[in-house]
C-alpha cells in the first residue's frame, strides 16, 4: 500500500515491520528521571564548559507540569538551563516554566497582533505579555527576532519593533538571520513550506532594524 501522510495513524506499525529500517519513528517518552538520567551522562562536558541544558521545539511551555519538573529536578542538581520558546502559553503554565529556567530565549516574530495571527495563525496578546512579565520580574531573557525578507523586515515593522522593545528594555535582543535548512523537513514531511522560494536574510536585511534597535538604547546581537 502506498504511504501518504493523511493515511499514517502514527502507530508505528509500519517503522517495526520495514526490515531495512527506511521507515523509524522519531521521538521517545521519557519520564523525569530516565530524561535526567541521560542529562547526567553529559554533566561532565557541562561542568568543563559552564553549559548545560537547553530544552527546544516544540513549544517547552505546551507541556508546563513536565517541564516544570524537569527544571526543577535540573536546579536541584546544579544544573544550568535554558528554554527556547515562542511565549505562547497560558500566564500560569509560563511563568511556572520560566520562573525555573536559568535563561529564556525568547522568540519574537512580529509586535502588530493581526499580522503576528496572519503568519502565525495565532494572535500574540498572551506572547507579548507573557515577555512583558519577564522583563518585569528581572529574569535573564534574550528576545530573538528571525528576521524574514517580505515578512518582518519592512520600514513599519523595524519601527514597532524599536519602539517596543525600548518601552519594555530586555536585556539582549538578538537578530536572527531567516534561512531555509527546514524547507527539506517539510518535503519528506508532505507539508507546504509557505516561505518556499524566501531568499536567506542577508546582512543588509539585519542592518535596518538592528540600527533602529541600537538607537532605542537597546544591547543588539547577530546570531546565526
């Protein structure tokens, strides 16, 4: 039978029976202690170079208890972390994630809210508060804005973006360069890559808005 993504129930059936292991399933559960086991192998890198945890996307705030826990269980060892989130959550599930983590790398894609839910498909009230809370509270925060060609690098959004960001003053704000590396995972995938054909951003594409974030007295970093 061919395989189709609508078709696929993900249970798994077809990954045990593929001999030649074309087929696998990604991902594995955990509980707290098996995934701090697993941590702990790795301690000794962490200690040599002051590192530690990072837990990514998804969305570490979709699964708030187990989260929470996790971090806990991390602080109680000594061990660093940081969360990479979208601030997509429910106040209270945030704030009991972010309030354990050692670091909040916080993405921040556009500040006008009906543009946010156009390219998003969600609205960012809960987002941009959820930031202004940590701001406010002192925790260590770095707000990230991929920068997309044609999306959010337009005259409009570099200047929303300064003047908020210089009304609330996060620590750091970094700029991200927008490139395609996940454009293949939507392929095998079967899904519709939306940016398909969005040139990388380039640095001339960072230079307006990261001059604009500079003049509102903000510290501004380049990733990769």
């Amino acid at each position: 039978m061919l395989y189709t993504s609508a078709a696929c129930t993900l249970c798994g059936c077809c990954a045990e029976a593929c001999m030649a292991e074309a087929r696998q399933m990604a991902g594995k559960r955990y509980s707290v202690g098996e995934l701090l086991a697993e941590v702990e192998r790795d301690r000794v890198f962490f200690d040599d170079s002051g590192g530690g945890v990072t837990l990514t996307g998804g969305e570490p705030a979709a699964q708030p208890a187990f989260t929470a826990a996790f971090l806990a269980a991390c602080r109680e060892r000594c061990i660093r972390t940081a969360i990479e989130t979208s601030g997509f959550a429910q106040p209270g599930a945030f704030r009991s994630v972010a309030g354990l983590a050692d670091l909040v790398l916080f993405d921040l894609k556009l500040v006008d809210s009906e543009r946010h839910k156009q390219y998003t498909g969600v609205p960012n009230g809960a987002i941009l508060a959820n930031l202004e809370e940590l701001v406010w509270r002192g925790r260590p925060l770095t707000v990230r804005i991929p920068v997309v060609p044609g999306i959010n690098d337009s005259a409009e959004d570099t200047a929303g973006f300064a003047a908020y960001l210089g009304r609330i003053h996060p620590a750091v704000v970094e700029l991200l360069p927008y490139h395609d590396i996940g454009a293949g995972k939507y392929r095998r995938l079967g899904l519709h890559y939306k940016l398909n054909g969005t040139p990388p951003a380039a640095a001339s594409d960072l230079a307006p808005l990261q001059d604009a974030l500079i003049r509102a007295g903000l510290h501004v970093t380049v990733g990769g």
